[in-house]
C-alpha cells in the first residue's frame, strides 16, 4: 500500500490564530452545541462569528485611540480655562482682582455729608474717600470708585469745588457733580478729568422721591458704565499707585481712637480701631456711620491732610492749598506714622513718606483721608 506522503504544513498566519481561538471559546462555551452539532454547521457558524470579533476589536483600538489622542472632555478644558485666568493687584486700593480689572478707569463722585443728607448710599464701598471742609464747617466727601466695581446706588451727589479737582486729575477721573463753585467751574475744562456734570448728563443721574431737593439726586454704576459706552470713554488710565502691604498686628496699638474736630458737632468725626478685623470703624456726630443699607463705613487706612486754608467769600467757600507738602500722619494696623505728604503738581498722586522719605506703605483696601488745616482739632489715643 501507497502511502500518500503528508503535505507539508502552512504556518497558520495571525488571522487563523485568531480564528483558532475564537474556536475554542465557542467550544468551551457552546459545548454541547459543538459537540452535536456537525463540523460544517460549525465551520459556517464560525465563519459568520469571526468577522464580528475583528469589528469589535477594531472598534476597541479606535475608541482607546481616540481617548488617548483626541480632544480633551469638558471637565479638562474648564480646567485649562480657569488656569488661563491671572490675577494682579489693582493699583486703585491694592486689592487682588482679575488682572483685567487691575488698572480700570477711576470714577470720582461728590457725595454729600450734611445732616439733612444721612444717611449716604454707596460710600461704604469706595476705595479712596477725601473729607474736606467745604462751607461753615460742613464737610463733603469725594469718593473714588473703581469703575469694574458694581454698585447699586452712590449719593446724594452734591456739587464740585475747586481744590477737589487736584485729586480727581491724579486719576484722570471721569468726575461726577451737580453743578459747582464758580472756581471749579472755571477749572473744570482745563483738569485733567473727564467732565460728568449732571445739569448737562441728567440721564445718567435719577432724583429720588424720599428726599427734598437738593439732597435727592443719585447714580449708580450702571448709569456710569453707559456714561461712558455713550461718550466713548476708555476702561483704561494709567495713573500711578501707592505702595501696599498685607494686614499686620501689633501687641500693644498705640492710635486705636482717631478724633477730629471740623467745628460742628455735626460734623464731628471719630474712628475706632477694631482689632478683630484691624478695620477703623468711622462715628459721625457721635453715632456709628452706615450707608442708607446698613452697611457700616469702615477703612483699612485713615490718612490725615494738613494744610493752610482760608475764607474766600461771603458764601463761606475756601480756597485750600492741595499743592506742595505738608505734615501727615498715616493710621493703620492700630498704628501711627508720623509723615510728610507731598503733592507736586495738579496730575501727581498725594503721596506720604516718613521720617527717612520712604514711601509709607498703606494696608491692601479702602483708604479715607482726611484733610483738615490749622483752625481744626485732631487728636488720636491708645
């Protein structure tokens, strides 16, 4: 008998491998489907079988690529988005903000402080606020405002007067008032401000109906963001900051009480030292100060203004000295600095410098200053 010699074996290629494996699985997990079932029922059950296990294992590969390569999910990208966000020091108060806002347009708004005007809305929240005498001993705050703050109501809104001007053209302010001094009226268009007089701006200012004239008419931060949309007014000044520090305590505060005397009773102004929260807390008249909302006015800083002063017509209006220098004396942390501002023309910033003529250093928030002239009291205390 002839025997027929075996043919030699192919080496089964990736595929058939595949396909072997695939085999046994079917075996083991049909057994008692194979084992009854015929060799060609098999063969064409497999061979329908074997082409879905390649999809799925192509269908596997392509979604792991696509994970490992592809675009990042949404979580991811929010993350990358927030880190993206840098934040800075605003130069207005030293405060952390988006770095967008670090260097906003300035708003400078006269707000009354007479008795009739109390209590005022918006005040607790500016940055930098200047009392200064105006008539008889009354005094009127100009209060400076960054323009990215958000601000539901800032009055009553009173009228300018002229040395109020050399401050507001520090900033290169978009300056709020109601009419003003004949002096500051003369001045206005030559400062270096941005002019929103509200006899010739009614739209961006309402009168309120809970008060007599001329104690009622107010603004707000959306009427002054249109003011400036509508006038084409840049976000953007470049003015020079002052020099701030983190908060710091001290064992034994030497100027917790600050007192200073504008001739009045009514205008009588103390600040308290709170050591919980190293704020002064602001007393006018002998009563705690707050906005029209409660809200209690407060400051990280008090810096007191010296200078000369005097009458300059019948009216009781002043012509004050805001150029030059001048002795000072800076409150912070329960703290006093004995100081020497300094001011040298109309668009250079108030500065302070102590005893070696370094610049003084202002805690991170609201600063209040206080200009006052010979004829006024002032005294602090432990």
């Amino acid at each position: 008998m002839i025997r027929k010699k075996p043919k030699p074996r192919i080496k089964k290629s990736k595929l058939t491998a595949m396909r072997a494996n695939i085999k046994n699985i079917f075996r083991r997990v049909f057994k008692k489907h194979a084992e009854e079932g015929s060799r060609d029922k098999e063969a064409h059950f497999l061979s329908m079988l074997l082409p879905i296990g390649v999809v799925l294992i192509l269908s596997a590969a392509i979604i792991w690529g696509f994970y490992y390569w592809g675009p990042k999910s949404s979580d991811e990208n929010i993350d990358e988005v927030a880190e993206e966000i840098i934040y800075d020091y605003r130069k207005l108060d030293g405060l952390e903000v988006n770095s967008e806002q670090a260097n906003s347009l300035v708003w400078a708004i006269m707000v009354e402080n007479h008795w009739e005007s109390r209590p005022p809305s918006g005040l607790a929240d500016a940055s930098i606020v200047f009392e200064v005498p105006v008539e008889a001993g009354i005094t009127r705050f100009m209060a400076i405002y960054d323009s990215a703050d958000e601000i539901d109501e800032i009055g009553p809104v009173r009228s300018a007067r002229d040395y109020y001007l050399d401050w507001a053209s520090e900033f290169g302010a978009m300056y709020a008032h109601v009419g003003g001094s004949p002096q500051s009226l003369i001045e206005i268009p030559e400062a270096n401000i941005l002019d929103l007089n509200q006899f010739f701006n009614g739209r961006y200012f309402w009168r309120s109906n809970e008060r007599y004239a001329p104690h009622n008419v107010y603004t707000n931060s959306e009427l002054l963001q249109k003011a400036m949309r509508d006038k084409g007014i840049g976000e953007v000044y470049n003015y020079k900051a002052w020099r701030f520090k983190d908060d710091r305590q001290f064992d034994d505060p030497g100027a917790q009480i600050i007192e200073i005397d504008y001739s009045v009773p009514e205008y009588l102004v103390r600040w308290e030292w709170a050591s919980s929260t190293n704020d002064y807390i602001r007393y006018n008249d002998g009563e705690a100060h707050v906005d029209a909302d409660a809200t209690p006015i407060k400051a990280k800083n008090i810096a007191v203004v010296q200078t000369e002063s005097y009458v300059l017509d019948r009216e009781g209006r002043l012509n004050l000295r805001t150029l030059g220098k001048g002795k000072a004396w800076v409150f912070r942390d329960g703290e006093v600095v004995e100081a020497t501002w300094s001011k040298p023309d109309k668009e250079s910033r108030l500065r302070f410098y102590d005893v070696t003529g370094r610049d003084i250093e202002m805690n991170r928030g609201n600063t209040w200053v206080e200009v006052i002239s010979n004829r006024w009291s002032f005294k602090w205390d432990k």
